[in-house]
C-alpha cells in the first residue's frame, strides 16, 4: 500500500488519511475519494492530502474483515457486517464462550494488519452479546495474508459458544442448632437466581440435619425426583473426604471424584457423582451471588462441557478471586502496600464531632501529638493505609477541625446534631458515603496510635461472602476500634440513636464477626481524658 502526500489532482480513487475540512463539509479519513470530494477539496483552497492507495495484490479493510468475520462464524456466533476496518462478532445463544488461545495466537501471528481480539475464556455470554471483533489495522492488506488467516480458522477452533442445557437441579442444605433460617432461605434465594441466569432451574430444596444418615435419603430422594444436578450446601465447611457430605454420597451410591480446587473462594468445593448426576458439596461461599470457584464448576455442568477432576485442576491461572487474609494478621503488616490493594470497595467514615467534654476544656481532638493535632495522626493512617474515600464527621468547633485537616485528600459531613451523641455522627457519615461501597471502617478521631498496617490488616480481613462482614481488631483477645462493617449493617447502624455506637451489632449477628488480632495496643488506645493523654505521651517521646 503505497501512503503519503498526494497532489488532490491525482487523488482519485484514494483513500483519505485523515479527515480533513473542505469548506462547510468535514471528508472522513478512510473515505474513497471521488470527483465530488476532489472538487471540495480544491474549492477550500487544498493542494496536497495524505492518502492511500492499494497496490497489485492487495484488499480493502472492510473486504478483509468481512471475509475473516465470516470464516469465524458458525458455532453459535454470527458476523456482523464490516466497517471502517472492523467486524464483530456475536453469540447466537446463552452459554460460554470458549476460545482456544494457541489457534488464536498463531492467528494473530500471521500479519501484523490482521487482529482478532476476543472475550476472556469461558465468559458467560448471551443472545447477541460481542464475543469477538476482527480488526483491520491499515487501510488495506494482502489478499494473500487474509487467505493464510482463512486456513488458520478451517485449521484450528478459534472461537465458539457452547450454549448452555437446562438442569434440573436439586438444592439440599444441612443444619445444626441455633442455625437461622434466614440464611437457609438466602442460600435457597442465590442459588436459584444463579440457575436462571444459566437458563436452568431449580425443581426441589430441602433441608436436613448436618448428619450422614439423614443426608444420604435427602440425596437419593432428589435424584428420584427428577434432578440431574443436586447440589449440597452444608451448615459445616467440608474438611475431608470422610466428612459428612462425602460420606452421604458415598453412602446414597455415589462415588466422589474430586475435593477442593485451586479457585478462592471456593476452595473447598467437592465433586462427587451417583451414576450419570453430579453431585456437588458446595463452599460456604457459595452463599453468596458474587462470583467464586462453585460458578467456574456449574456454568461447565450448564453446558455439558467436561467438569471433572482434570478440569478443575486446571482453573487455578486466573483463580485468585479475592485477596486472602491470614490469621492472625496478614503480611501487610510486614510489607507496605500500594494504595487501594483491595478490590472490595471501603470508605473509611472518622468522628469527629465530640465535644471531648472528659478532656476539660479544650478539644481533645486538636491538642498536639508530636507535633500534629491528634485527629491528624488518625486521618493520617487510614489514608497511608491506601483506603478511599475518606469522611469525615464534624460538629463541635467545626472549622478549627477542618483546618487541622487542611490539604488532606478527604470530605466532610456536618452533623448538627452532634450535642446528642454518637449515634448521630454514624447516621450523618453514612448518609454522606457514596453508592456503591461494600464497607465502611468507622474510625475514631481520639485514637492516634493505630497503625497503617493494622488498618490494611481490618480490610484485608474483610469478606462477607465468607462470613466476615463485621471485622473486628483484638489485642490480647481485647475488642478495641475501629471496626470495618459491611453495606448490609448501614440500615441498622442509621436508626441508632443517643450517644451509643453500633457495638452492640456485634453481639446480635456473631455468624458475620472476624476478629484479628493486632500486635500493638493502639486498637485500644482511646484519649478520652488528661490522665489518658499523660500516660501517651511518654510513650511517643520515648
């Protein structure tokens, strides 16, 4: 393809380089230009243009596209029509889309104008959703480079749709006392929506003691009914392949063919079978509708693709699907982290509308601690600590409070009714937290020893799919602040009301509290009064 300067006088026929103004008409690059344009462009006074033009051999970009496009269709996937060089493609039918990476790296080796770039591998599509898109780079390319991609695609399985194939699925969960049917009635709630979206359904759920002799019937009685599918979540995580789950299999005919699996969460899935069904033991995460191994498993099931013990060995490129925190803290303590490690959303809300009236007469929150008002030190750490954003509440000498902040990267929400206590400044700081976040880190104004690390350990802890929604700090075995709390606590923590904070919630939802234990004491390092504040800062100055 020869491109460069062209006289407008010999430039018919060409292709236009770049769009270029022609009195009141703008001439589009990629155009072909005609008498018509030629004319414009001399009318508005243009001599010269940057252009185009094919040589022997060689085909237009949206010939070429449209050529590849339609040599990838089939299989579930239909080609749209080719322009300006590009042409999507488009799955026909719900199901996975399914790319052979090396046919498509060898591909997209063949000439640098030809690219094919595709969704991830096993992304669950539906009708008319873009799969693929063919791209054209330049202005034309050789016929006999497209002619060598065409072979690549009869040669190889670049890219298809396997469409999903309704189960009939069976739900049995296991329960031991004191466990709340609210949770059981979640799980049932999640599943089911999970099944729809994989066009599947759920025909029967029930619920059993978490013991193998009243499991193993629940399993044979699901599968009597009717289900091709039986999934089992238990009121216990599976620790082994004699638990009770797998014990109940076995014991209802079954044979189990594989545990756990190198996605997290979903660790602890276990994949077993009676004749022709699978059966699966679910991990505790499996609760929840976000994303975890148990869907990689069922969405393979879904279109009767192999899920076998091969094939789940092979999920684990790719299959960190959250951070993992250890206990009883992780290595962030050790090992400074690049702000905002962590994928789940957190707001840090910090308090700081108290009129500090133990302290006397001055504001607690002001007074100098090596050098910076005490507030400081706290506002200070959460931001080293890379969480964002940061609010915080104000009230009792309101600008002297925002000025000890100035230049911090923070927000502020006024709380005028901050005379009657605590549970106030929570109601106003989360009315002022943005949509969209999973937690919020309440962290108090008058705790100026608590660490970055220890704040990034809180978050790292943080998991409500795994039943840590309620992240608490400990020292010793000591409750101290702050506490990390998830979305689904904001209702309750807002209808608070007196100088109380949401603590008690603690006590009321035990299932959904993680402790963590600190090596410091600063998670219990409150100054409230003189005597507390004298006994700080010997320390500081040591």
């Amino acid at each position: 393809m020869k491109f460069g300067p062209t006289p407008v006088a010999d430039s018919a026929g060409t292709i236009l380089a770049h769009s270029t103004r022609a009195g009141s008409r703008i001439i589009k690059k990629g155009r072909v230009l005609n008498a018509e344009d030629i004319a414009a462009l001399k009318a508005a006074g243009l001599v010269e243009i940057v252009t185009s033009r094919l040589e022997a051999g060689e085909i237009g970009e949206d010939v070429a596209a449209r050529r590849l496009a339609e040599s990838l269709a089939g299989n579930q996937i239909s080609a749209a029509v080719a322009f300006t060089g590009r042409a999507n493609l488009f799955a026909e039918v719900s199901g996975l889309c399914l790319v052979e990476r090396d046919d498509i790296d060898r591909f997209n080796a063949i000439d640098e104008a030809i690219t094919l770039a595709t969704l991830a591998p096993f992304s669950v599509v539906m009708p008319k959703q873009i799969v693929a898109t063919v791209k054209i780079i330049p202005f034309a390319v050789a016929d006999s480079q497209v002619a060598k991609a065409e072979a690549a695609v009869r040669q190889g399985r670049l890219i298809r749709v396997a469409p999903f194939r309704q189960k009939r699925v069976a739900l049995i969960q296991t329960r031991l006392a004191g466990m709340k049917e609210s949770i059981l009635d979640k799980t049932a709630d999640v599943t089911r929506a999970r099944l729809a979206a994989l066009d599947s359904e759920l025909i029967g759920e029930s619920r059993v003691d978490h013991d193998e002799k009243a499991l193993a019937p629940a399993i044979a009685q699901a599968l009597k009914a009717g289900a091709n599918l039986v999934l089992v979540a238990g009121a216990s995580a599976i620790l082994d392949r004699r638990d009770v789950i797998p014990a109940a299999i076995v014991a209802a005919g079954g044979a189990i063919e594989h545990f756990g699996m190198p996605v997290d969460p979903g660790n602890l899935l276990l994949l077993g079978r009676i004749g022709a069904a699978p059966v699966l033991g679910l991990p505790g995460c499996a609760r929840s509708p976000k994303e975890n191994g148990f869907d990689w498993v069922l969405r393979l099931l879904c279109a009767d693709l192999p899920a076998d013990a091969a094939a789940i060995r092979q999920m684990g490129v790719g299959g960190l699907l959250a951070e993992i925190p250890s206990r009883p803290l992780p290595r962030a303590q050790a090992t400074p982290l690049p702000a905002s490690p962590h994928p789940t959303r957190i707001a840090a809300l910090v308090l700081a509308a108290g009129q500090s009236r133990r302290m006397g007469a001055v504001n607690k929150l002001l007074i100098a601690i090596d050098g910076k008002p005490m507030l400081r030190h706290a506002v200070d750490a959460v931001l080293s600590a890379g969480i964002a954003p940061v609010v915080v509440v104000t009230g009792h000498e309101h600008a002297e409070v925002e000025a000890a902040l100035a230049g911090l990267p923070v927000a502020f929400a006024a709380n005028p009714d901050y005379a009657q206590g605590l549970s106030t400044s929570l109601r106003h700081g989360l009315a002022a937290l943005p949509k969209g976040i999973d937690g919020a880190l309440v962290v108090l104004g008058d705790m100026p020893r608590v660490e970055p690390a220890e704040l990034r350990a809180i978050v790292g802890a943080f998991s409500p799919n795994e039943g840590r929604a309620i992240v608490v700090p400990t020292r010793h075995g000591k409750r101290g602040n702050p506490v990390l709390w998830g979305r689904q606590f904001f209702a309750e923590m807002q209808e608070l009301g007196g100088d109380v904070g949401a603590r008690h919630l603690i006590g009321a939802y035990p299932e959904a509290v993680a402790e963590v234990e600190m090596a410091g004491d600063g998670v219990l390092t409150d100054i409230d009064t003189p005597q507390a504040l004298a006994r700080l800062k010997p320390k500081i100055e040591a």
